[in-house]
C-alpha cells in the first residue's frame, strides 16, 4: 500500500461518516467558494498591470513611482512588471493578459509599423502621454574615441527585440558603421566590456542610468560622443552627459554629445463600457490628477521634463488622456 492509497477497512467509517455530515457544512463550503470570489474579483476590480523595462533602467523606476503615488490598494492597484525592452512591451500591451499599459520608446511604433510586426497596431495601441527624453549612452574602453572606430569590431545592444537594439539598428545603419552586434543583457555586456571581450555597448536609458553609477574612474571606461547627423535628425533629438550625472564616465567641464529619444506611456485602446476600458481610464484621472506628486522628491527627477500637453508625432493619443488632460487646462485658467 502507497501513501496515498486508504485501507479498505477505513472505507466504509469514512463513508459513513460523509454521509451523516451535516448538510449546512456543504453550504458552508458553497459560501466559502463564493467569498474567495468575492474576494478575488475585489482584488482585480481596480488592479492595471504596468509593464516596464529592466531592474537597472529607468522604465522600472518611473513604473515604481506611478505604484507609490498612485496606488491607493482599493480603487486603484498598479504592479509595475519587468519588460523585456519597447517592441516586446508594445507586444505585451497588445496580447498580453493582464498587461493594460506600458512604457516604451516613442520610435518604437514607427519601426514595428515598418517592419509589420502587430496587426492592427496603430488602432489598438495609443499614448497616455510623452514621458522624458532618454539618452543613447555608448560606452567604450580606451582604444575606442569615435564612433566611427567600432566599424567591425563587437558591440553589445542589449537583447533582441529591446529598445535599445532596435535604436541601435538604426543609428548604426544611419551612420553606414558596420558592426558585430551582440545581444547581452546589460549587466553581463558591462563585464565583458571590463574585460575587453567587446568594443563597446549600447544603452538607451534616462540619465543617469543606474547601471553606470557604480563604475569607478580608474577603470578606463568612458562615454563615446555620438553628434547629430542629418541622417538622424527626423527621428531623434540633440542631447548630453556631464559630469554631474556620471562623475566617473565625463569630465568635468566636457560633456559628451549623444542623441536621445522620447519614452512613451502607451496603452491598449479597450472599447469603451468594458471592464479593461474602465480601468485604463481610473489609472488615467489619476495620472492627470495627481501628476505634481510627481514632481517632488523622492521620485525620478526624469519626472520634472515631462510635459502632459507635448504631443508623440507618429502616436494616436487615448481618447480618455485627451479628455484628462483638457480638463487640467480648464483647471489650471
């Protein structure tokens, strides 16, 4: 006999004694049942799903801050999710369960329109609003000073499908530099690049980028500058890293010239009077409402660029954050 066979002896007491149980304890089971459902659809009544971008970007760091300001644990509920980068997350947003927005970068939409990756995209995913620029970092070691000299040599571009190789696809071949991409997460390219395995590696991110705080000045690293090229001016914007964020990385009175790209909070365009439709708009009024929280510490100070009227070239906004955002303008005359 196993341990999960009865005895036969032990078969006919416990029959028994099932069949004498008293009917109100069945009903009592039936009421527990219905309470956990009870319980459960409460939980999942105001509860949105956030999904983000690595534990050392600042996509999971703006979600974060969108929990702690927003998340009231009974109207609203938001779980900031660790994504896989902005054509993944768009991805998500689209056909994940239980994922209704996400953060993503704002060329995002344009190259997986190109490359017809969603059906049905443009109709489905919308903006919320434009977040902050974010900042290409090229970091390189010292045989590395331009950009042009990592022509066939290993550059890391974060994993396939990330916003980071998909800029990186398109700086590159805008720049016409040929080069032999990589596809490791970010902590693992870092420690190649200390030890010389690869030229360089790619990171889209709001400065400062956590993953870069802790490299020391001795170690030989540093920012290679990327200028605007005509060939990048449609798509992107001027930018720079100082020494005020990277200590380490820049010296002091030479920041570095990089281009950056616009981080986008999309979400799914539900049909409106579902369940979806209503949650997204809850999460959105408490966006709007509440967005000089925002703005004071201990939250991002990628927060302070963001301006709720800027519009996305390329995006449809969610007709819930027009309205949102009109009513702002109303308030703030």
């Amino acid at each position: 006999m196993d341990r999960f066979t009865l005895p036969r002896r032990g078969l006919l007491p416990l029959t028994a004694a099932l069949a004498l149980a008293p009917p109100r304890r069945a009903h009592a089971q039936d009421g527990s049942f219905a309470g956990i459902n009870a319980m459960t659809a409460r939980a999942n009544a105001g509860t949105v799903g956030v999904i983000a971008g690595g534990v050392d970007g600042t996509y999971i760091r703006i979600a974060t801050d969108l929990a702690a300001v927003l998340d009231d644990g009974v109207r609203l509920r938001i779980i900031p999710i660790i994504g896989k980068g902005s054509l993944q997350n768009l991805s998500d947003i689209m056909f994940l369960r239980g994922i209704d927005i996400g953060i993503v970068q704002s060329d995002a939409l344009a190259f997986a329109r190109r490359q017809r990756l969603f059906p049905g995209l443009d109709q489905r995913v919308n903006y919320i609003a434009k977040l902050y620029d974010e900042e290409v970092h090229l970091l390189a070691g010292p045989a590395i000073s331009r950009v042009e000299d990592l022509a066939n040599r290993p550059v890391n571009v974060d994993v396939r499908g990330s916003g980071t190789a998909m800029t990186s696809a398109v700086l590159f071949e805008s720049l016409g530099i040929p080069v032999q991409i990589t596809n490791d997460v970010q902590d693992t390219a870092l420690d190649k690049l200390r030890r010389g395995e690869i030229a360089a590696m790619v990171y889209v991110a709001g400065k400062p980028a956590r993953l870069f705080s802790a490299i020391p000045r001795e170690s030989n690293l540093h920012f290679v500058p990327l200028p605007m090229a005509p060939s990048l001016l449609d798509t992107y914007l001027p930018a720079e890293l100082t020494a005020a964020q990277y200590p380490a990385l820049v010296p002091d009175a030479t920041p570095v010239e990089t281009i950056a790209v616009g981080a986008v909070m999309a979400a799914y365009a539900w049909q409106a009077g579902t369940d979806r439709h209503r949650k997204v708009a809850t999460f959105v009024d408490a966006f709007f409402e509440n967005f000089d929280a925002f703005l004071r510490p201990p939250r991002h100070p990628k927060w302070r660029e963001v301006n709720l009227a800027a519009r996305v070239p390329g995006w449809t906004r969610l007709r819930t954050a027009e309205e949102a955002e009109a009513r702002l303008r109303i308030v703030a005359r």
